[in-house]
C-alpha cells in the first residue's frame, strides 16, 4: 500500500485573460531565468499541448511535462505533478488558454484555474496590456474575483509601450491592490516563429531556439522581481499527495490484466523503437517511462535520418509530430520506408497517433509514404482540434476492445478514408463516429493519449513486442 506524504516543492501557476497574452514568453523566461541563478526548476504545462514544453525543457534542462485534467483524470494532476518536481527547487505551469478556459461544457475541467486549485499552487496573471490602462485593474479584479478559491498572487504585465503607459497601469493596479511583479516591453525579437499548428518545435530550429530562450531570460531579469515571485512560489502550502510512478501504475494495471501480462520478467528486453527527430516531435515523457517500467527496452531513432530501425526492434511506436512538413525527406528516406512496411506485414506491434497516421499512410500530399495502410493524407484548410471521449472498438496490441480512454485531436490533415475495416476507436463525445485502423499489429489514429491514464496500454503494448520477439 502506498500512503501519502506531503509535497512541498515551491510552486507557481502561468495564466492569462485569454491566448495570446504572452503565457509562454513569461513562463519560458522565468523558467530559464531562475534555472540560470543555479535553481533546479520542474517545467510543467497545463493541457495537452506538445511544442511547449520543449521550450520548457530548453530552458530547465529537465523534462517538459503536462498536467491534463481532462485525459488524465483531476486525481492525477498533483501525483504527475510531484513526480516530475521531485527534488527540485521551484516548479513553473505554464496555463492553457484563458485561465478559467476548459473542456468544452464541462465547466473548469482541464482549465488552468482547475490545475492551480489541485496544485494549491498561486497564480500569476500575464496581462496584454498594450491597448489599455486603467482598466488594467477591472479586468485583474474580476479574474481575481471569480472563483475565491483560485489565489491570484499578482500580475505581470506584458507588451507595456512606455514609462508613462507603466506608471498609469501600475497607478490602476495598486488602487486595486494587485501587486505588480513584473512589466515587459515589446520586444518582437525575441519571440518564436510560428505556423499552422502553433509555434514551430525546438527540435527544428534548436541553435535558433536556444538563442530565443536565452533571450527570454534576459527579457524577464530586467522586468520581473525575481525574487518576489520566488517568494510567492515558496507560500504555496504542502500537497497532501504521493507522487505518481510509473512502476507502481505499471505494476498495478500488470495485476488487473487478463491473462495477467508479465512486467520486466526474465530475458533480455524487447526493443521498442520510438520515432523522434524533427517530423515526430509530440510525445509525453511518461509513456517512455511506462514502457521501460513494463519491461521495453526504449531506443529512439530518426525516420529522417535513419535508414533501418534500431537492431531488435520488436516493437514501433510512431508519435505526433509534423510530417507535412518534412514530407520530401521521409519519402526520399526508401529504405526506411521498406523496414517500416515489412515490420508491420510481419506483424509487428506498430502504435502510431496522428503524424504516425500519416506516415504509415500510402502516401502524404502525393508523396509515398509506407504503405502501411490503404489510405491516402493531404493537408487541409480545416484545423481539426479537441478533446475525445474514445472507445477502442478493435482489439489491438495497444488496446483490448471496450478499452475506454479520453484523448485529443490536433491536426490540419485528412486522411481518406478515416478509417478502415476495423476502426481503431469509437468517439462517443462531442460527437459519435468511428476513426482511425487496426490491422495485424497496427494502431494507427489520429487521437492522442496519455498512458498514464490508462497504464494497461503500456503493458499489452511491451507484451506484445516481447511475444513478437
């Protein structure tokens, strides 16, 4: 039996009136900034963004890690927080959208205000300040109002175009009695590039992406009290919680498989091989961790670069990413293309979610892709965005029919058709249709899950690669 022990890791919540506001600018550059004073900083993101967290993790040297509400479940938010903050010396969540934004019509679920509540970790507004003044503090008054049990420690105001502009904002603000912690100017070179699914991953542009964060921290030393806000993140009280493991999760869904599934037994390993790089950068620390904690053997490799799976591979997971762009060089990349093709037609357990989709696709805007599956992706005028309630209606090396996960789709391609012969999931909300491929070991979809929801996946997944060895 695990019991719980308090978590006592100072901590601050990034949130804003609504996207756009500079959440990622002040988040990224307070994180680098205190990492740069020697501090060791846990980098979190509230939802279930991806290329976030990368910055995060360029700024901390640590692993960027989300805190989902909504696919993991409100009860997991504070153990996968205090797992990945264990032994640090601050931790900084990045908000999703507007801080009182979740889930659509399920109330605060997955909203910012939601994590900061479960975290009982305060709040520091990032205001864009560039078209007002004195309503500066109507609007912080009514984000500070709104739930009582949400603390809003302060403000940092961004985008702010002068010493006068400053003065007024900050006269406004202590009227209201808000504390100022910190005010940035425009600063345009320091932002980071963006396109059709938001800002360009750090795995593209690293050389420039450093410079940027750099940059960041530079940016907020000037213009945020420091060490007020470190002061403010040392308040937050203990959390009564124990952290999450992936071995004690793994252990657990092991028990409640049927037939049991064997966890790290005897043997040598079997090798399931992760695609990365810069065309599959989407993917959640945890699963890598679940899958070693199962008993895999995890190795990376490049489909840009690489043109044979890693040696032994007996299991492929092909994550998210942006293939789109990268197209050209995966198709011009034959004999990874062959290795991917003949692993699957043997039987391979292959898991693959959204960029994985497209990849093993017979073709992606007209170029070849693997073949894998009788289907063909374009790019689309159309964003397709959202969290999924999923059921798995095949079974799977990934999933057993009936299996029940909550998920997110994030994407600007089609597939046609969407789905094949046996589908891989049923979307029974917000709206009810079939999606996705199961065939021999394929799991090929557009949903993306977080395992440590459902940590069985993990398991039936490495079982599947140690039986196909």
């Amino acid at each position: 039996m695990v019991t719980s022990h308090a978590v006592a890791v100072p901590r601050l919540v990034i949130a804003a009136p609504s996207s756009g506001s500079g959440k990622t600018t002040v988040a990224t550059g307070l994180m680098a900034a205190f990492a740069g004073r020697g501090l060791a900083v846990s980098p979190h993101k509230a939802g279930p963004d991806y290329i976030d967290p990368g910055y995060h993790a360029l700024a901390t040297g640590r692993p960027g890690r989300n805190l989902d509400a909504f696919m993991c479940g409100p009860e997991l938010v504070a153990p996968l927080f205090a797992h990945g903050a264990a032994g640090c010396d601050l931790a900084v969540v990045e908000g999703v959208m507007g801080l009182y934004d979740g889930a659509a019509g399920r109330g605060e679920l997955a909203s910012t205000a939601q994590v900061a509540k479960l975290l009982r970790a305060p709040v520091v507004l990032v205001v864009d300040a560039s078209s007002q003044s004195r309503s500066v503090a109507a609007l912080v008054h009514g984000f500070a109002s709104f739930d009582p049990q949400v603390r809003l420690g302060g403000v940092i105001l961004n985008k702010v175009g002068s010493d006068r502009h400053e003065a007024m904002l900050r006269e406004a603000l202590e009227e209201a009695g808000t504390p100022v912690l910190g005010v940035l100017r425009r600063a345009p070179q320091v932002s980071a590039p963006s396109r059709h699914l938001g800002l360009v991953p750090v795995a593209e542009r690293r050389a420039d992406a450093v410079a940027s964060v750099a940059a960041l921290a530079d940016q907020v030393r000037a213009g945020c009290d420091l060490e007020a806000l470190l002061a403010l993140a040392r308040s937050a009280p203990p959390l009564d919680c124990a952290a999450w493991s992936p071995e004690r999760a793994v252990a657990s869904a092991a028990a409640a498989a049927t037939p049991a599934a064997t966890v790290g037994g005897p043997g040598r390993r079997p090798v399931v091989a992760v695609a990365g790089g810069a065309a599959f950068t989407f993917s959640y620390a945890e699963h890598a961790e679940l899958l070693a904690a199962a008993g895999a053997e995890v190795v990376p490799f490049d489909p840009l670069a690489d043109e044979a799976l890693p040696e032994g591979t007996s299991g492929l997971v092909v994550g998210g990413g942006f293939p789109e762009v990268y197209a050209p060089e995966l198709a011009a990349n034959e004999p990874l293309r062959k290795a991917v093709a003949d692993f699957a037609a043997a039987g391979g357990p292959v898991a693959a979610e959204c960029a994985g989709l497209l990849y093993l696709a017979r073709s992606l805007d007209g170029r070849p892709m693997c073949g894998v599956l009788d289907a063909d992706a374009v790019m689309s005028q159309r964003l397709t965005l959202g969290y999924r309630e999923a059921v798995a209606v095949s079974d799977s090396p990934l999933a057993a029919a009936g299996t029940r996960l909550r998920g997110h789709e994030f994407h600007r391609t089609v597939v046609e058709p969407g789905a094949g012969p046996a589908p891989a999931w049923g979307f029974t909300h917000p709206e009810r249709r079939v999606e996705g491929f199961v065939h021999r070991g394929v799991h090929a979809s557009y949903l993306h899950t977080h395992w440590a929801a459902e940590p069985s996946v993990a398991v039936r997944f490495t079982a599947a690669a140690a039986a196909y060895r």
